[in-house]
C-alpha cells in the first residue's frame, strides 16, 4: 500500500515542528511482568512485528521495536495483550 509505514523503517521528522533540526520520534513496544516470555508471545511478535527486533533490557523488561507509527506499535502491543492478558505492556515514544 502507498504510503503505508513499514515497522523497522526510519522515524520521519514530526510534522507541525517549529524546530529546524525537527526531533525524529519512534515508538517501541515496552513488556513486563514476567522473566521469560512464552512462545505464543514470541510467534505474536514474530508475526505482528515483521522486521522488528525483540530484546531483552534487565531481568523483567523485553523491548520490540522501533516503530514510526504509533499505530503499528498499538497493534503490536494489542497482539500481544490478547496472547498473554497477565504482562504489562505499554507503548514508549521515543525521541531521537
């Protein structure tokens, strides 16, 4: 589709910015509450984030992303919320 975002591409510069060196935003998908994630999670993600990397930040804290669409991060987490309703999922924006 035209003019669709693709998840792992480049953040665009935010529209409506005053700024002349505009901020690139990102959004990654942020998941807690638990030490291991199940495999039906895993797959979600394989299948809902195409392209995306899954890491692993500390103990309790896996990160999926960076996303330019909000969107596209919303999904994602909604996927996963409906694999697994028992993690904390939340969706970051990011500045770069």
């Amino acid at each position: 589709m035209p003019g669709a975002s693709q998840p792992g591409r480049r953040p665009r510069p935010r529209k409506n910015s005053r700024d002349p060196e505009a901020q690139q935003i990102a959004y990654r998908v942020e998941i807690t509450g638990t030490e291991a994630l199940p495999d039906v999670v895993k797959t979600v993600i394989t299948e809902a984030a195409e392209g995306c990397e899954l890491s692993r930040v500390g103990q309790q804290l896996f990160v999926v992303g960076m996303f330019d669409d909000k969107a596209v991060a919303d999904r994602v987490a909604a996927a996963i919320i409906q694999a697994d309703p028992s993690l904390e999922i939340k969706v970051a924006e990011i500045a770069e």
